[in-house]
C-alpha cells in the first residue's frame, strides 16, 4: 500500500533519501536463550535501495504519522510483526539532512518473534549484539550502530506491560 509518505527528498548536494515526511525504522530487542540481547535485522532486497545490506525494518513516513506509528507499520508490513507484541522503550533521531529525518525506535518482544519477509525483505534474521557488525550492513544503520547500541545498553531489556 503506498502512502502519501512515498518519495525521495533530494538534499542540496544531490543526495536522495526515501520518505518525503522522513522515514522511520524499528530496532527491535528480544531476549536470547542465554538472557543475551538479538537484534532484528532485514537483509534488504537486491532491487531495493542499498539493496544486498542488512539494516533495520523501516520506510517512509506518511504525513499523519509519528515515528513510532510509522516504524510500527513498517515492521508489520516488512516483517510481520505484531504491535501488540511489541513495547517501544525510546526514539532517536539518527540521521538529519536538510530536514529530513530518520528517527529509529527502539523497542523490545518477550521473546524472539517469528516474522514473515515480504517482497522487500530477501531475508530476516535475529542477530545477537556482538554479531551486528559482522554483516555488511547499511551505511546509514553503519553509521548509527554503536550510539544506538550504546542507548540500547541503558535500556534494561525486558517488556513493561501495563495490568
């Protein structure tokens, strides 16, 4: 389904970035069997943009949207996630060019989540912490990695449900 979020911004220098509002992506937690934190990540379509990197479930924002809002969406619709199944713990603004933004939130699942690629997706896979950088990764999720892992780390992991 295309929004009206759909469409590159071109910045003054002639780079192009997906999501005429912005765009938004989920980085997802879940614990290990060990207790250890996994990852997430999309292994992007040979077509897509940056296509053949690893980098996190996201997209375009429309213009109704929050980050959140839109990150959850992208998640369900690249990955097959659940809302409910999911908790945000924070957003981060992790990319800001000629006000486009890219903002990742950070949420986290009870336990590893089965997903469902879509035609975007040439695979997903739940990647311990320590291994995110053995993938080649994204250049944008690159150069994002260690700050968001570093905010992730004082985030303790674990799902807050309200009774």
């Amino acid at each position: 389904m295309r929004g009206d979020g759909d469409g590159w911004v071109v910045s003054a220098n002639g780079a192009a970035y997906w999501g005429r509002h912005g765009a938004a992506g989920l980085l997802l937690r879940a614990p290990r069997p060990d207790g250890s934190a996994a990852v997430l990540l999309q292994h992007r379509a040979p077509w897509s943009h940056q296509g053949g990197t690893w980098g996190l479930p996201g997209g375009a924002r429309d213009s109704h949207e929050t980050p959140e809002q839109a990150a959850m969406r992208e998640a369900h619709e690249e990955a097959g996630l659940p809302a409910d199944a999911l908790t945000v713990r924070t957003t981060v603004v992790t990319a800001e060019v000629s006000g486009w933004t890219y903002t990742t939130v950070i949420a986290d699942a009870e336990k590893l989540l089965d997903t469902v690629p879509n035609r975007e997706s040439a695979e997903l896979r739940w990647v311990a912490e320590d291994e995110v950088t053995e993938l080649p990764l994204h250049p944008g999720f690159a150069a994002s990695w260690d700050r968001l892992r570093s905010l992730a780390a004082s985030i303790p992991l674990g799902v807050i449900r309200e009774i």
